[in-house]
C-alpha cells in the first residue's frame, strides 16, 4: 500500500501505512502532501473474501464512516478487474474530492504493477 496509495503524484516517502489487513482489522494511512500537510485516513475492514472482495470503512477529515468496496474480477490466469466503490457521501463536493484522490490513487498502483512485472 505505501507503494501507491497515494492521492497524487508518487514521490519517495509520500504516505506512511499501518495495516492489519484482517476482517475487524485496523489499517490509518497518511498521505505527507507537500503543499497541503498531511492528510490522514482510517478505518476498519468490514469483509474480505480473498480474490473477490474486500470492504472497509472510511474516515478522514471530510468524512465519517463511508463504505469502500473493492471487487475482483478474474479476466484470465494473470489479468483481474477491479471495481471500486465508495459510497455515504454527505454531499457531491466531498464524493468529487475522493473521485480525484481514487484516480491518483489507482494511476499509482498501475505504475506500481507495472514497476513489479
């Protein structure tokens, strides 16, 4: 994860992570942003059916207790689809802003992937 799990441009130490990727597990992840500060997210996994889905709840400074769902989708033995959701927006301004940071964030783990081929 703190290889791209990151709402902008990847850089050397841009976000640390702590992770207990375990149902009723913890993860808090800070983003070090050098022109905003530090952002901070956290929350606690909800379900994961490995290789299928995994669902957390999400919190930071914008909002309390929103849903992320990451479904997977094999397409053949070494290629899968992932399908992300977030939902429980209190309004379209913060759903926007988190829309942004997810497309960072999966810009990043693409180059990633790709880095680790």
């Amino acid at each position: 994860m703190q290889r791209w799990f990151f709402g902008g441009v990847l850089r050397q130490n841009c976000c640390t992570v702590e992770n207990q990727f375990v149902t009723k597990g913890e993860y808090k992840i800070i983003m070090h942003f050098e022109d905003a500060g530090d952002s901070e997210l956290y929350g606690k996994y909800l379900e994961i059916n490995r290789y299928n889905k995994i669902v957390f709840a999400w919190s930071n400074s914008i909002v309390i207790d929103t849903i992320v769902k990451l479904t997977f989708k094999e397409l053949s033995p070494n290629t899968s689809e992932l399908t992300l959701e977030h939902s429980l927006f209190q309004d379209e301004a913060a759903r926007s802003l988190h829309n942004q940071g997810w497309e960072q964030c999966l810009l990043n783990l693409a180059i990633a992937l790709e880095e680790a081929a």
